[in-house]
C-alpha cells in the first residue's frame, strides 16, 4: 500500500504540540521581522520620494552638492532664467527649501520641520489641496501646514476648525497658518510646511532672494527631454546639475539607501530575521528526526530510499511554513497599522511582497529541512537496531 506522504509528515511534526508550536512561532518571529524590515524599508523610500514625485517638472536644476533635498545646497537663480532661452522651454519655478524650527502654538516648544516656498502659483506641486489655497499664500506671512506631521508640532488641525488661521513663529517671525494639505512625514522631516517665496525670506532673513536650492523646468509639448537636457547641461554653467524628473527622485532614493545606514540596516534585519528562523527550524527539524530515528531506519530496511524520507521532511518543512507564515502576516499587518497611526510613514505591504517573503520562508525552512535529512542519511538498520 503506498503511503501518504503529506499525512505522514504532517502526524510526525504535529505529534509534539510543544514542539510544534515553537517551531510555528520560530517561523512568525522571522516572517514578521522580515516584513516588517521590509515594510519600514519601503516606506523610507516613499516618504523621502514624495515630495521630489509631487513636484511638476520635465527637467530638475540641482546645485553640485545636491545629496537630498535636507541639504540641497544653493545656486543662483539666473541660472533659470538662463535655461529660459532654450526654444522648449516652457517655464520655471525656483524653489526655496529649508529644515527650521518651528514654535508650538499651545506649549511654545521650537521642532524642526521642513519649509517648502515658490512663487505663489498652481501647477508647482501635485498637491490638489495646495492648488485650492495658493490665494492664501500671496497673502504675506501664510503658510500650509501638512495634516500628517508630527503632533508634537501642535494641534493645527483642531486649532483651524475653531478659527481661519493659527499663528505660529519661525524665527522670532510671526507665521499665521492658514490651511492644511497632505504629504507625509519621512526619516528627513517630521513635519512640511508650504509658503510663498517672499514669505520665506521674510521668515529666514538670513536667506538672500535668488539664492534657490531646487529649480524646476516645464517644456513644452512634445519636447524631448534627454535633448534638452544635453542642451542645457552644455551652455549652463558648472555651478548646476540638470536632471530628468526621474533622475532626480532616483538621487534622493540612493542617498538614503547608499549613503546613509539606514538601508544597510534593514537589509541586515532581514538576513537576521532569515537566519533565526532558519536556526529555530532547523533545531526542531533536527530533534524531530532524532527522536524519530528508528522508524526511518526501518523505512530504509523495509525498501523505502532516501528520497522518500527527504521528501517527508521537505513536507514538514511546508507544513511550517505555511503554519507559520498566515500568523506572521497577520502580526506584521498589526505592526503597520501601530507603526502609521504613530509616526505617519506608508507602511504597507502588497501582494508581490507578500509573495517574496512567503518565497524565502518556504526556502528557510528548505534549507533547515535539508540540514536536518543528513542525520536520516546516516540512520543504517544495523546500526539503530
């Protein structure tokens, strides 16, 4: 009578329900380690990302020193004016950028928060909640506040419901906070604020007008970009770097992925995650089999091959995985919600990542398996019995 594999291994891993427990819990800690790792790492790169995405440009005007927008350096703003006279050029708009404290309307504690000015026009930032209030801005002193900043910025989102404005300061300036939009917090801003070009240089007086950090370029219709660009990348001076939009965002990407620590050290709690796993299992795998050492060895005498006894590993190796894999979703899709609800990051995850993840828990608990086979390997009838 053939035998059925699947059941079989699934009776022998599940017959110690101590054991079987913490190997199903060895390999949740890992599945929600690595999701979680891999959560916070994809939310790092979409929130440094989001503000370089919602800007509005064909081509990007950076300094030389241009790392990320938290230290973009300056340049002179003729150099947009200079890219003016390219016959595809439709527009530009000069960008002020710069991480300030801030003071808290109600408790009067100064924050840092990341100050976004342009000339008060449409179109700059696909940010639709900023386009409805751009009147605002040309008024002297306004500014946007982002909704999801950090609460210990103060309560705007209450204080504006009680009245059209909160005043603030930036500076020893007054501020008068006159709406809200939304883009999000990052690892380099707890908070955004959206304000005129003129309104910035009266709240940092220490800034000089057309001393810019960002410049932005529109072409025209049906202009080809990387000819542009090799246009003006020729006739500018070599005070300026003259990106593609994509670029652009791809330089902010690699700066905190490369040049920081922080990307090595997700990846690190991957591989950790991984490897913990991957040791639990394989202790329980390895025990299993040791206790279970006689009944293989006579498998092997009644005829069975060792291929029959790998495969009933592997199956208990799946078992584990799957078994371990539904909880460890479901306490990692927890820790996204906890994680939002405190720092405002878009920590998420997708079906493809899902898919991953799943993909290395499987080849863990394959690989904790096939260290364990070795011990059956050696199990001889003669020598057990």
């Amino acid at each position: 009578m053939k035998m059925n594999v699947f059941r079989l291994a699934w009776l022998q891993i599940s017959s110690d329900r101590g054991r079987f427990a913490a190997a199903v819990a060895g390999v949740s800690f890992a599945v929600v380690l690595v999701l979680v790792q891999l959560g916070l790492r994809q939310a790092l790169f979409a929130s440094v990302e989001g503000l370089p995405n919602a800007m509005q440009a064909g081509l990007v005007l950076v300094s030389p020193v241009f790392q990320n927008l938290a230290t973009a350096g300056t340049f002179t703003q003729r150099r947009l004016y200079q890219a003016l006279g390219d016959p595809d050029v439709a527009s530009v708009v000069p960008m002020y950028i710069r991480v300030t404290p801030i003071k808290n309307p109600v408790t009067g504690q100064q924050r840092d928060i990341f100050v976004i000015a342009f000339p008060p026009e449409r179109g700059v930032l696909n940010l639709p909640e900023v386009d409805a209030q751009i009147d605002k801005l040309k008024l002297p002193d306004r500014a946007l506040f982002d909704r999801l900043s950090r609460r210990e910025f103060g309560p705007y989102v209450e204080l504006l419901q009680k009245g059209p404005e909160v005043r603030t300061e930036i500076e020893t300036q007054p501020v008068y906070v006159a709406g809200l939009f939304t883009l999000g917090t990052s690892f380099a801003a707890d908070g955004n604020l959206v304000t005129s070009d003129l309104s910035f240089l009266h709240f940092l007086p220490d800034r000089k007008w057309g001393s810019i950090n960002v410049g932005l370029i529109r072409l025209r219709p049906h202009a080809d970009v990387r000819t542009v660009q090799a246009r003006l990348a020729h006739y500018l001076p070599g005070d300026v770097q003259v990106l593609t939009k994509k670029e652009f965002v791809a330089r902010e990407h690699d700066y905190w992925d490369r040049s920081t620590p922080i990307g090595f050290v997700f990846q690190l709690g991957v591989v950790m995650g991984l490897i913990v796993g991957g040791v639990i299992v394989y202790q329980i795998l390895y025990t299993d089999v040791s206790e279970h050492l006689p009944d293989y060895a006579t498998l092997k005498a009644i005829g069975y091959r060792d291929r029959f006894l790998f495969l009933l590993v592997m199956r208990q190796s799946l078992i584990l995985s799957i078994c371990g894999f539904v909880p460890g979703v479901i306490i990692a899709q927890i820790t996204y919600a906890v994680t939002r609800a405190a720092t405002h990051l878009p920590v998420a995850t997708s079906a493809v990542r899902l898919v991953a993840v799943y993909a290395l828990t499987l080849a863990m608990c394959a690989g904790a398996g096939t260290f364990a086979m070795l011990k059956v390997r050696s199990a001889d009838p003669a020598e057990v019995f």
